[in-house]
C-alpha cells in the first residue's frame, strides 16, 4: 500500500516492510526467506520444504498473497510491461519515468500508475476497457467526475479499447488497440488485464 508513497517521496523504501526481522526473533518467530513449501500433509500435519526438511505444525495458514494478471497479447511480457506490486516494481516505475506511459484498466491499480507517472512528470494515456473507472462500483456521473479530473491533470482517456499487440519500436513501444490506434510509450503500466476492476484476490487457506 506504500509503494507509492515511495515512487512520489513521500516515504522510504524500508518503511514499506511492517516488520523487520529483529520484531519477528523478539516474538520468537523464525522467518524462513526464499523458501518453498512443496507438500502439505494434513493428516500428519507436516509440511515439506523445498529443500527436504520438514515443519511440524498444530494449525497451518496458507495466504501467498495475489498474482498479477499479464497483458495475453503479442508483446504483453515485454520489460516495459509493468506491475505495481513489489519494491522491484516501484523502482522499475521510478526508472521509467523518462517517457511517455500507458496504463490499462480503470481500477485501483490503475489509478495509483495514472497518477504515479503524472507525479513523475510522464505524459500518461490511459486506456479503459468500459466508459470509465470502477464502472462496477461508481455511478455515470461519479465516474465521470473522476474521468473529468484526469483529463484537467493532462491525462488522455482511451474509452471502450483493450491492448492487442506491444511492438518494439527502438528505445519505445507501440501499443496497438482494438480500435485500429497506435500509441508510443516507453512504459506500460497494466491495473486490470482481465476484466475490469478484477484481480487474482490471492489464496488464504486455514488448515
């Protein structure tokens, strides 16, 4: 939720992480970094590590958190092609922010890269699968409100359009629409792949 405030200054990347290792050996919690659980034996109550030990337990929580969706289109795994997920991906966000930008989808997501790169000073197109943002949750006329704001903050809306193709371009990238345009941008900042406003909500499992 602070990867934000970190690409606009607000913050400090450290400050992003809720606990440090030193508050988890206090409460004695042992945090295993970089490690992969590959079994899980509930009856015995044994979980398999990647490396072959093993971890009794008494109750298990499974919550590996959520997947971003990729662009499936030609050129949708390109390196421009961003997510807002992870300190790597607010410094891949900071570092692109030299030229134009692209984001796709009217979400949340969406909105914090609209307004992510407009901070950074990238002129920002913005393409929305519908007639504006969260037009699952907001009314026309909030909808509109918010879409009206954007624009007065230089952002242009592509209504009504899905990315097709990215295609490499030098240094820069075309993205091809539905529509038959083609947009130039160094950078590609995708909120919602599949429909609008849905993401993978992750998976949290008590055991």
């Amino acid at each position: 939720m602070l990867l934000p405030h970190v690409i606009r200054g607000k913050t400090t990347e450290q400050k992003t992480f809720l606990r440090t290792p030193a508050q988890y050996d206090e409460k004695g919690i042992v945090l295993l970094n970089g490690r992969t659980v590959v079994e899980i034996d509930a009856r015995r109550r044994i979980a398999r590590m990647d490396d072959g030990s093993e971890i009794t337990f008494g109750k298990l929580l499974i919550a590996t958190g959520g997947t971003p969706r990729q662009l499936e289109c030609p050129g949708g795994d390109d390196e421009v092609v961003l997510s807002f997920q992870t300190i790597e991906d607010a410094r891949k966000i900071l570092a692109a922010s030299h030229g134009a930008a692209v984001t796709v989808g009217g979400g949340f997501i969406a909105l914090e890269f609209i307004m992510s790169f407009a901070h950074l000073g990238a002129p920002v197109t913005a393409i929305l699968r519908g007639d504006g943002f969260f037009s699952r949750v907001l009314d026309k006329a909030s909808s509109r409100m918010l879409a009206t704001h954007m624009e007065g903050n230089g952002v242009t809306l592509v209504r009504r359009a899905e990315v097709k193709a990215i295609e490499r371009r030098g240094l820069s990238r075309a993205v091809h629409l539905s529509t038959g345009a083609e947009i130039s941008a160094e950078a590609v900042g995708v909120g919602d792949a599949g429909d609008q406003g849905v993401e993978d909500p992750g998976v949290v499992v008590a055991v």
